[in-house]
C-alpha cells in the first residue's frame, strides 16, 4: 500500500477530494437553513425521511471485501459510530429538537428522529 503522506500527486487529488467535500456539505446546510425559514414541517420530514432510510453505499472491492469494511478497518466509518459522529452533529446544526417553528408534520418527523437526540 502507498502511504498517503509519502505521495504528493495522491495527497493533492486527496485534498481536493476533502475540499469538495466541505463545499459541498456547506452547500447543502445553506439549503436546509433556507428550507426551515420556509417551509420547517416538510425540511423536517425530508430529514427524518433521510436519515431513517440511509445506508451507505457499498461496492465490493477486489481482494479487500467490501467498502465498508475497509472503510471501518481504516478508522475512515463505522456504521457502530454514525450516531454520534454523522446525525447528531447535522440535527444538533438544524436545531431539529429545539425547533419551536415545526407544526404537527414537523412534530412527527422529530419524534421518529427522538433516538438520535
């Protein structure tokens, strides 16, 4: 294996990788801020919708099993840690469960939410 540190072309394309990342996921928080100020009741249900639907994608890869384990093998994600490390840092930025603008749809999509508090 290629230590990533050690080759400059993989750093670079890395770095890249991780940037995009941050736009990306700055871009889509934008979105949702937006979407509380106008429409809380149906951003909310997309969360809850999301979020009680989401598993990662997963490829097998050759010789290594699947993504997912390499990816937990490499301390990148654990499907075990994605409680705490991946929805409740998103729902603690939505302010999901101290929201007081959320109507009885809203409601309901934070209490199927309620384990993740």
């Amino acid at each position: 294996t290629i230590a990533l540190g050690k080759d400059p072309v993989l750093a670079t394309i890395l770095g890249r990788i991780a940037d995009d990342d941050a736009l990306q996921s700055a871009f889509f928080a934008s979105i949702l801020d937006e979407a509380f100020a106008v429409v809380p009741d149906q951003a909310a249900r997309a969360i809850a919708d999301r979020i009680n639907g989401f598993k990662i994608p997963e490829v097998d890869l050759p010789d290594r099993g699947s993504s997912t384990a390499a990816l937990a093998e490499a301390g990148i994600y654990d499907a075990d840690q994605e409680r705490d490390k991946v929805f409740k840092p998103l729902l603690a930025g939505w302010k999901i469960f101290d929201r007081t603008d959320l109507g009885e749809d809203g409601l309901k999509a934070r209490e199927e939410l309620a384990h993740l508090a």
